[in-house]
C-alpha cells in the first residue's frame, strides 16, 4: 500500500511539473552501444558512496558567499524550503565538481531541461532535474529507473552522462551538450545552456586583508 502511494505522489508531482513549469528543452539521450570498459567505468562513476556530499571551496567565505547567490536564483516554487535549497546546491556542487564540471554549467543544464523540478517527466520519458533517460539505469545502474527521481542519484547520473559526452567529443561542449539532449547538430539546446550558465555564473566578493584573515586559515569543504 505504501508503495503504491508513493508511486501516485511520484506520478502527480511529474504531471504537476508538466502542467505549471517552463516546458524549457527536455532531455532525450540517444542509446548508443558501449564499449565494455566504457560501460565499467560509467558503472564505477555512478556508484553511489556512503559519505554525504562535501564540495569544496577555498574559504568559508566563498562557501556562504555561493550559497547565499545560488540560493537567491532559485525559483521558489520548486524550492521553497530553505535547508531543501542548501541540500541542493551542495549536491549539484559536489556531484560537479565530482565529474569535472563547472557547477554553474550544471545548473544552467538543470534550469533548462526540467527548470528545477524533481520530478520532471519529458514526452521522451526522461527523468529528473538532469532528464535522464531510463535505458541508463539498465546500462550502468541497478536496472532501478525509479531511482532516477532521488536527487542525489539523478545528479550523479547526470554528470557522469555530459561527462561521457565531453570525452567522446574530445571536450567540445556544444556538442557534448547536443548529445546529453539527443539533438546533436542541432543550436537550439547547446545555445540555451550556454546562455543560462552565463546567468549562473559566480563572481567571489573581493574583502580586504582583515577580512580575510579567517578564511586564509585553511580551505572550507
């Protein structure tokens, strides 16, 4: 009984998604064979650890300074919840830096394929903040696509995916970001996202030696 409740609130928060947010460029990776030690290392990327996520800042300051910014662009709607916001964006940032990626690039991503909503379902059937395709979760997951509605999960996925995708592409973004849409060759998306991270970026608050002095101490995770 508990199961099927929480599919019908799974299923009423995506059809909720889908009625009152920005339609924005929902995700659809394309299947592509992989190379078995392709699939092993996307496999190992993904698995998840028992640590909770700890992304890194240069100082304390810089940590209250970017979540203070990224929390404040956040549209409330889906985020209302304070703790909910910080959770958020220490998870994005994490699982960003965990990859190799820009965290603001990220949230650009995430603003444009599912504008902030968990639980977010494209006419493709891709899930999530990141939409992720549920062929994924089969090909280097557990099989479990229900999975792919757990923030943390989705994030992880989503990352390792445009991760992927920028090694095949050799670091060329716009296409990398063409393939992560399943639109490659196409400037709609790639040109969306890179506009939304411009939006996104973070520019650190300049303090003078005083202020500083605390900071300099040691690094903030």
């Amino acid at each position: 009984m508990r199961s099927i409740l929480l599919l019908v609130l799974v299923v009423c928060a995506a059809l909720a998604g889908l009625v009152l947010g920005d339609p924005a460029h929902a995700g659809a990776q394309q299947y592509e064979p992989l190379g078995a030690s392709v699939r092993t290392a996307l496999a190992a990327a993904v698995d998840d650890d028992d640590e909770p996520p700890q992304p890194q800042f240069v100082s304390l300051d810089e940590k209250l300074d970017w979540l203070t910014a990224m929390s404040s662009r956040l549209p409330r709607r889906w985020k209302p919840d304070f703790q909910q916001r910080m959770d958020f964006l220490n998870t994005v940032r994490y699982e960003a830096q965990r990859a190799g990626l820009d965290p603001h690039l990220v949230l650009g991503l995430i603003e444009v394929e599912s504008y902030f909503r968990r639980y977010a379902i494209s006419q493709a059937g891709a899930r999530g903040y990141m939409q992720v395709m549920p062929f994924w979760a089969n090909l280097i997951g557990d099989g479990d696509p229900s999975k792919l509605f757990d923030m943390r999960t989705n994030l992880r996925y989503g990352c390792t995916i445009l991760r992927h995708y920028l090694d095949v592409e050799r670091g060329d973004l716009f296409r990398a970001l063409g393939r992560y849409n399943g639109s490659l060759g196409r400037p709609e998306y790639p040109n969306a996202v890179l506009r939304a991270w411009k939006r996104w970026e973070f520019v650190p608050v300049e303090r003078g030696p005083a202020q500083r002095v605390a900071s300099n101490r040691s690094p903030a995770s």
